[in-house]
C-alpha cells in the first residue's frame, strides 16, 4: 500500500512516519506542501493520502478537492487539530478524520476502513408497484421497519426485505454508520450535525429536509469513531 502524508510541521510528519512504520507500513512518500503532494500525485501512484488542514498557500481542504478531482479512486483521510472542519472533510469524500494527537489504534482503524474498496452496490427496494435500483450512495438513510427496512432516496420512501442488521453489515463498506437501534446514516450524505439533549446528535443531509436523530450509545459510538474519544 502506497501512502503519501501532506503536512507543512515537520515534526508531524515525522510523528505520523513513525506510527505507520508501527503498524507495517514503509512505502511512506511525505510532502510539505499542496504544490508538493500534487507533483507526487502526477509522477506516482497513491492509495491513500494523509492530509493536514492548515498549510499555508493551499490548505487541506482546497488540496483534498483537487486530489479528488484528478484522482477519484484516492483514499483521503485527514489527520488535524482543528475538528470544526469535519463536514467540509466528508464533502471532499475523506473516509476518516483523526483529531491530533491520534493513537495508532485510531490510525489503524482508519486505514481499516479503506483496506478493501467495495464494488459497487445496486440494490431493488419497492414503493408500491414502483421499483427502484438504488446506489448505495442514492441513499440518505435507512430506517428499520419490522422484519423489513424503508430506503429514504431522492425518489422517496422504499421498502427493501432484509432486517437492519443485515442492511448493516451489507452498507457499512460504503459509509453507512448505525446511529440509532433504528438508523443507520450515509455519512457522504451529512449536511450538519448539531448537538442536542443528553448530548444526542440530530444530523441533516444534502438533498432533503428531514433529520435523524442518534440515540445517546449512537452519538457515543460516532465521537469515538471521529473524534478519538472514548466509548
């Protein structure tokens, strides 16, 4: 596995070498700067990038659209100490956000998550008489019902015959998180999060205007998945 670390602090480049040397990576390229990263880009090939937020002249996340631009098969995780630029992360498409300092549990649990690119997924839910096919990406969340799942898509509400913790299992590759007994999220969908009773988290998505709402085990299980703290 070929990675490239993007960070302007050459101590935490340093830091983060050290981490993926411990956990068996060596194929480790390191850039001080977006101009950088991009002449790495061009000349060899990645499959995941680390990037850091606030460099100068191009920052983490101007650097992280251009990436996904040219290279949409990238893996981007961004590894930071600011965490108010978690939405914009996830709308560049990162698949993880590790608030510095970071352990390297946290860091494997990272790589984890893009150690197997999944195919892609067409699944056939029934509205009525309609059916529809639906990318897992054309799904914004499931809702379980029963012995059944309702799909909420741009299309509507369908119903696909499966419980939700097969539905789980079978959408967790593609980004979806289980926030609730009753919910699982698409996280590439998340417009806002706000904080809400008992510490819950009420989230939004681009597209629609309904919300979900975590449960408080659900909200735990999402801060300690983005924000490193514990369970």
């Amino acid at each position: 596995m070929n990675i490239l670390i993007v960070d302007d602090e050459p101590l935490a480049l340093a830091r983060l070498t050290r981490l993926l040397n411990s956990l068996g990576h060596t194929s480790i390229t390191q850039a001080s700067s977006g101009a950088e990263a991009m002449e790495f880009t061009a000349k060899y090939h990645f499959d995941i990038t680390f990037l850091d937020i606030s460099m100068a002249e191009m920052d983490g996340i101007e650097l992280g659209y251009a990436l996904r631009y040219h290279y949409q098969d990238l893996s981007i995780i961004y590894q930071t100490a600011h965490e108010n630029y978690a939405l914009k992360a996830f709308d560049v498409g990162a698949i993880d956000y590790l608030l510095k300092p970071y352990t390297a549990e946290a860091l494997e649990r990272a790589i984890a998550r893009v150690s197997i690119k999944p195919k892609e997924l067409r699944l056939i839910s029934k509205a009525g008489d309609n059916h529809y096919l639906l990318t897992a990406e054309a799904i914004f969340y499931v809702k379980a019902d029963l012995s059944e799942v309702i799909f909420r898509s741009a299309e509507g509400f369908s119903y696909y015959p499966k419980k939700i913790s097969e539905v789980e299992t079978l959408l967790e590759p593609y980004g979806f998180l289980r926030v609730h007994r009753s919910y699982l999220i698409n996280l590439n969908r998340i417009k806002e999060i706000e904080t809400i009773d008992q510490s819950r988290l009420s989230f939004t998505f681009d597209g629609i205007k309904e919300s979900i709402e975590s449960s408080k085990e659900g909200a735990k299980h999402f801060r300690y998945l983005f924000k490193g703290t514990t369970p």
